[in-house]
C-alpha cells in the first residue's frame, strides 16, 4: 500500500461533493439545447449558456462554504458521451456530420443515434459507447482543461471529474482495450498536472457491482500504472450506489491517493485505510431527505484513514436545486427536506462538525425528523387470473385484432397550447370546465390521426398528463409534488419526482373519465394507460421510514382499485407501464432474486382483478430488460412493449421462450428521425424470425409525448405500411 504523499499541495479539501445539478434552476440549459437543435440560435449561443451556468454552480458552492470544487462535471447532454468525446471513441459515420456530439445522442436524418440505458439503477440515460476493433482512442482534453481554465479565471481551483477507465469500457463492453485507454488517461493526467490541477476524480461506480478475477485484475492493473505516472495531480478514484466489497483491498493496494466510499448505501469500510484519503459519502445524493448528523458523525468517526473528507454518496444530479423554489411546500414536510444546496450545507456543517469533534445538535438541530410508522399492506388478494392461454382465446374472441396488431406506447405529442393551458389553469386564468374542454379537443384530435393512419389500438394521448408518474402523484394521498424541483433524465429531458412522504390512497378515480370519454369516440378498441407501481416508487423521492417492498404494494393496491374502475368503464385493453423494472435492480446478484420476487408480486397485484377477456398490456424501455425477461415474463401481462430500435434489437437474442404477446419497438422516438418503411419493414421481420407471428405487437420505442406531430405522423405512416406489407405476405 502506497503511503499518503508528503507534498502539502495534496492535502484534499476538508468538504466536496462528488458533482452537481447541470440543467439549470429555471431549466435554462434544457431552452438553450432545444433552441439550437431547432436552428433558433448558434452553437456559440449554447456554449455560452453552458459557461453561464458553470460559473453560477462554482459560485454558489463557494458561498455555501465549501471548499472543494470540482469542475467537468456539466454536459451539454452526457457525462459518459463526454468521455467518449474526450478519448477519441466517435464512431466514423458520425465524424461528419454537422454536430458529431448531438449526432451520437440524437441522430440525424439518416443516421440512428448510439444507444441509450440507465445509468446503473438511476433514472438518468447516458449515451452507451460504441467501442468496436476500428476504434482509435485519440486523447482530445480540451472540455476538462477549459473548464479548469474558466473556474482559475473566476478565482476558483478545482478538481476536474472524469468517468473512469475502467467503467467506461465496462459500459462499451470493451475492457479488452484497456492498455489502449490508460495511454489517453496518462496523456489526459499529465496535461491536467501541467495545468497546475492539484486533483482528479476518476469516476469508478461500476466496482460496487459484482466484478470478475479478471475484472479486478483490470482495476489493480489500470491503477497500478496511472498511479505510477511520472506526471500527475493526485489520484482520487471514486465510488457510489452501493459498496467496493471486494474492488475495495484492490484499490487500497494501488498507488491512488484517495478513495471515495459511499456511506448511504454501504456501510462503514472494515479495512484499515490509514495510508489513503477517504471520501466519505455520508449525505444521500440520491433522496431528498435532511441527513440524520447523529448517524453521519457516527459514520465519520468510524472510518481509519489518513484524512476524512466529507461528501455527498454521489453526484446530485439526482434531486433539484433549492427548496428556496418550493414556498408551497408544507412546513413540517419542508422540515424533513434537502435539496442541492441544502444537501452541501449539510455536508460543510458536518465537515466543520466533524473537525471540532462536536455532537449532532450542536448544528443541526433535531437529530431524527419523526415520521409515524404505517401498517404494513394487508394479504395480496385472492383472485388471480386464468393461465395466458385461456386468456388469449378469450381476447381473441372478444377484440378481433389482425395479425401483426398496430398500436403506441400511450403519450402523443405534448403540444405548447396544452402546457399552456395547464400553467394559465394554475395560475387562475383559465377555468377549469374550459381547460377540460381543450382536453376532450385533443383526445379528439389524437384519435382522428389514428383512424386515419390505420392504427389497429388506439390511445387517448395523455393530454391531461404533465408526466407519466407526477399526474398520478397529484391524485393519490401519501404524495406532494414540487414547483421547480425538476431533475434531468437525459440531455434536454427533465422530470420532477413526487416526494412519497406518506402512506398512499386512491380518493377517486383517476384516469377513467378521459379513458371512457376516448373509448365514446370511436368503435376501435383504446387502450387504458397507467403507470405501474414500482415505476410511480422509483420515480418518486420515497419515505424512508417503511421498506420499500411496503410502499409498493400500498401504490399496487391504488392502482388495482383504478385497473377495475377502468374496466367497468368499458376499456377492453389496459396498459400498466413499468418501464422502471429492471433500474431498481440491485447492482449485487446477491440481492437481486428477493427484488425481482417482491417487484413481480406487486404488479400481479396490481392487475389482478382484471377478467380474462380483459387484455393487459406492460411497457418497459432503455433499461437492458434482456437481462430480466423470466422476470417480465412473470408478470404475466398479455402483452409486452419493450424497446427495440434504439438497441439494435438486442432482445431479440433473448425472447425465443418467451410465452406471451410482445411488441419489439420498431423505431426510436428519442431522435427526431423518421424510419423509413423499408427500416421497420427489417426490424419487423427480424421480430418475426424470434417470435410467431400471433404473438408480435407492432409499436415505437417508447412515449411519442417530446415528438413533433409532424415527425410522429410521418413516422407512424411508415410502420403501418411496413406492417401492411408483411399482413399482406402472410399466408391466409
């Protein structure tokens, strides 16, 4: 084990966060990039917004008192992008486009974007490399030294934030080129240490998951010879979602200077650290609760190593700015909150705590917030529903669909009159019998482009909904929603999570009366659309004071009242999206049968008082559901939609004994391209080379809701073509 270097410009700061929210308070970041994707400004006018909003962040941390900067940390669309950027990985027929980076993430007319997925079990997106053997790994260092450059000139030094070597080829699936990619990182060391950078932080999250012999040894070797560099700033490697285990002593036994742990979600390291920096993760960046000082303290004072630094267990990139934003809040909710800037106040107080050696209340104040403890959820119910097949037979009968059923994923496009429209709703300007009109006008509109497209299940839109989760957040009990509390999903995408604070109840139905009002509107059957209940808790800042298996089920018997509601309303095909399945995942195999058992068990609850003639159809997307298909099986919906395009229907590989319906997605909506008939026409036979043919769903990715009309009706022409084509080469 290496020792603590001697040098005093190594000393790491006594508190830091491991990065920061990037969008901007007001979404300003999210403006500037659709603004110059729509051709309305210059690249140059996004590169200042962007500059803006860097020096905004490094200045408020300053004046919050901490004393660890770090730089590189925002992104025009994606931290992992940005790497790829950084060491050369751009595939060759991205290389000329216009915009190469916005090319990768979005795509061009003509050219498909790289796939997108979670970014472990977050609700973030990051763009997945593409790494294959024409790959030349080129260092182009210019973002991170341009923005140590900027915070120097503003008075501020700072640590510049990098995804680290060996996640970022685990993420590409390429870590056979790790001798390669280490040559990029020394050049990108040494250019940053003659920059007169003290510190780097290389992200590693991807050692608290299970990791190989030979994963490991990558890890020894990849440090071993960073750290062994002639010219470099001092080495923190940090970590996050959960524990080292065993990547733990590997890194220990490196040269590397400092070691972040997370203290949230991992417990307290059993190794002796004394010759390292440790970079305690004890204030959650996950959740949005205040930090318990008694446990924190607790926590510090247990780990042996040279210095302890205090931190935040991740980025925050996953909660909003301010509670400063959120006036409407209720005070005794409010009092148990923490946002961004709240979470590094914490963590400044606790540093200074933690120095002097003071106890909790000396800073802040009541040490355990009190919830009251719920009963747990009561027995699941009795009912279950016929096997699939007798299902199947009596759908068959009842719908009449032909082969190869056409149909979306729910969300039509959300246009600026109904966004509108809700804000002058909020405001008072609007009534509601009047903006309830203007959305019965648009269930309208959205079922006449259905019709005359030739869709086979039509949606009503979701014109009601601002997001899939917060719309049903804003009718159950258990729930509060924010005003500004927006977090970033991915590039220009932002959601603002319920805060799930208590225990949760259906006062009156939901969804049934827009469903019914688009069902009286034609004779074609339209689909029910909800979300489902681990989405709505994943998707949500959930109370900590109950297991999360609890709040599930107690969501999964709200939405069961709504599935039977919807039913007797006359809806024949219901949909219950959860798109959220795999992200909750434990990142450790160890953990991962109890979740997916609970996980399964709750929707079956949720659907289980549907009748057999009745279709249920689930929904998942951009979360490698390859990995959990005996799972989604077991969910026993009649129909899955899972996305396809985006991934180069990678799943198609996995759903050979698969045994119920499922819709392959056949185009990718997250990129403003319109697939050809001929490009669906391929995805579709492909689907029918794993699949029979009385089992698949023709369907888009995902959502249409961030689309334009006109892109989601050219699209949609297409695939109905595509699919009216290979009807027409079936035999009869």
């Amino acid at each position: 084990m290496s020792s603590l270097p001697s040098s005093p410009s190594l000393r790491f700061a006594e508190s830091t966060v491991l990065g920061y929210p990037r969008i901007g308070p007001r979404r300003e970041l999210k403006r500037a990039l659709e603004s110059y994707w729509s051709g309305r400004s210059t690249r140059d006018d996004l590169d200042r917004v962007g500059a803006e909003l860097r020096e905004r962040t490094w200045r408020r941390l300053a004046e919050l008192g901490l004393d660890g900067l770090p730089s590189n940390t925002f992104s025009l669309y994606d931290q992992v992008l940005d790497t790829a950027v950084l060491l050369g990985a751009v595939p060759e027929r991205y290389r000329d486009a216009a915009d190469p980076y916005f090319a990768m993430a979005r795509g061009t007319e003509g050219l498909a974007p790289l796939r997108m997925t979670k970014w472990f079990d977050t609700n973030y997106h990051y763009i997945v490399p593409e790494i294959g053997p024409g790959t030349v790994f080129k260092l182009d260092a210019s973002k991170p030294l341009g923005e140590v450059r900027q915070a120097r000139a503003l008075g501020f030094e700072t640590r510049p934030v990098v995804v680290g070597p060996v996640t970022f080829l685990l993420l590409g699936s390429a870590l056979d080129r790790l001798d390669e990619v280490l040559g990029c990182y020394e050049e990108l060391l040494a250019a940053l240490a003659a920059e007169g950078v003290a510190w780097v932080q290389l992200d590693e999250p991807a050692l608290v998951g299970d990791r190989t012999p030979e994963e490991l040894a990558a890890v020894r070797a990849a440090y071993e010879r960073l750290g062994s560099a002639a010219a470099r700033p001092g080495l923190f490697v940090a970590s996050y979602f959960g524990e080292l285990g065993e990547s733990l002593p590997v890194l220990a036994g490196t040269p590397v200077e400092a070691i972040g742990v997370d203290l949230v979600r991992g417990g307290v390291p059993v190794a002796d650290l004394t010759g390292k920096i440790v970079v305690a993760g004890v204030v959650s960046g996950r959740d949005v609760w205040r930090t318990s000082p008694g446990r924190a303290l607790a926590a510090l004072g247990a780990v042996r190593a040279a210095q302890v630094v205090v931190s935040t267990s991740c980025s925050l990139l996953h909660v909003p700015y301010s509670l400063a934003d959120e006036p409407g809040l209720e005070p005794e909710l409010r009092g148990r909150l923490a946002f961004a800037e709240e979470k590094v106040a914490e963590v400044v107080a606790l540093a200074s705590a933690h120095a002097l050696g003071s106890g909790p209340d000396a800073l802040l104040g009541d040490d355990e917030p009190s919830v009251a403890l719920l009963p747990e959820p009561g027995p699941a119910p009795a009912q279950e529903r016929s096997p699939y097949a007798v299902r199947a037979a009596a759908q068959a009968g009842h719908l009449r669909l032909p082969p190869l059923p056409t149909t979306t994923i729910g969300s039509f496009p959300q246009t600026g009159e109904l966004r509108a429209a809700r804000a002058a709703v909020a405001s008072g300007t609007l009534s509601q019998a009047d903006y309830e009109r203007r959305v019965e006008a648009e269930i309208e509109r959205v079922i006449r482009v259905q019709e005359r497209l030739g869709l086979d299940v039509l949606v009503h839109g979701e014109p009601e909904r601002n997001d899939m989760v917060q719309y049903f957040a804003e009718h159950l009990d258990g729930f509060a929603v924010t005003r500004n509390g927006w977090v970033q999903s991915y590039g220009s995408r932002c959601t603002r999570p319920p805060i799930l604070h208590g225990d949760v109840g259906r006062p009156a139905p939901i969804t049934v009366r827009w469903a019914a009002y688009a069902q009286s509107l034609t004779s074609q059957p339209v689909k029910g659309m909800l979300t489902g209940p681990v989405t709505i808790v994943a998707w949500s800042f959930v109370r900590n004071d109950l297991p999360l298996r609890d709040v599930v089920l107690q969501v999964a018997d709200a939405i069961r009242q709504e599935v039977r509601d919807l039913e007797a309303a006359g809806l024949s095909i219901i949909q219950v999206d959860e798109p959220a399945l795999r992200e909750l995942l434990p990142l450790r195999r160890a953990a991962q049968a109890e979740y997916l058992e609970w996980a399964v068990a709750a929707y079956r609850r949720a659907t289980s008082g549907a009748s057999d003639r009745t279709q249920i159809h689930t929904h998942l997307c951009y979360s490698d559901a390859d990995q959990i298909l005996a799972a989604i099986d077991g969910l026993d919906a009649d129909v899955t939609t899972i996305e396809s395009a985006r991934s180069g229907a990678r799943i198609l590989g996995a759903v050979s004994a698969f045994g119920r319906g499922l819709g392959p997605g056949v185009y990718d909506i997250h990129s403003p391209r319109v697939p050809s008939a001929e490009e669906v026409e391929s995805l579709l036979r492909r689907a029918l080379q794993a699949l029979p043919v009385e089992r698949v769903w023709v369907n888009p990715d995902c959502g249409l809701k961030t689309r334009t009309y006109e892109e989601v009706e050219a699209s949609l022409a297409n695939v109905v073509t595509a699919t009216r084509r290979l009807r027409s080469a079936l035999p009869h």
